[in-house]
C-alpha cells in the first residue's frame, strides 16, 4: 500500500470524524434547549459518520492483516486519535443525554 493510499484512507476517517464531532456539538445545544429528540437525531448521524469512518479503518487493518505492507506515517496517527476522541465525545454525549432527560422529568 502507497503512502497516497494511506493518507487518503487517513484523510476520510478526519473527515467522517470531524462530521461526526459537529454533529454531536449541535447535539449538546440542542439537549441545552431541552430538544431530546432533536439531539438522539443527531447522535444517530454521527454514529453514521463514525462507522463510515470505521468502515475506512477496517479496510486498512485487513490490507495489513492480509500481509500487505501499511507504512503508518503522523497523518494517520491523527486520524486514529481523531476517531477514537469523537467515538469517546458521542458516549458521553449519549449519557449526557439521558442525565438531561433525566433531571427534566424530575423537574415536571
């Protein structure tokens, strides 16, 4: 596998991450307004985006898997950090979302 290759699978796995870390930021504002349904709309879509970047990630690990040489280079570990920290964002975002509803129904 070719550097360009890899920095273009790094560069998808940025960018379906960074789909998804927006996603989950309009999530936060939308909990602040008490819009829950809104925002497990869009913690859905980012989870969409976060397997499509996963998707890019496992076709990497399966060319390397398979033997074929996959030379790892400083945009690749970004994007790998990129992904895990929005993966880490929509879990909390997701408990956050039920300590909103959570605190909302107590106040009702």
């Amino acid at each position: 596998m070719d550097q360009d290759e890899i920095q273009n699978v790094a560069f998808t796995i940025i960018l379906h991450s960074g789909n998804s870390r927006t996603l989950v930021h309009e999530g936060f504002g939308l909990m602040r307004n008490k819009e829950f349904e809104q925002a497990e709309e869009k913690l859905d879509e980012a989870n969409n985006e976060l397997t499509a970047a996963h998707q890019s990630q496992t076709s990497l690990m399966q060319k390397y898997t398979s033997g074929e040489d996959v030379n790892m280079d400083i945009i690749m570990v970004h994007a790998q950090d990129h992904l895990m920290t929005t993966i880490t964002l929509r879990e909390v975002a997701i408990e956050m979302l039920s300590l909103y509803k959570s605190v909302k129904s107590e106040s009702e």
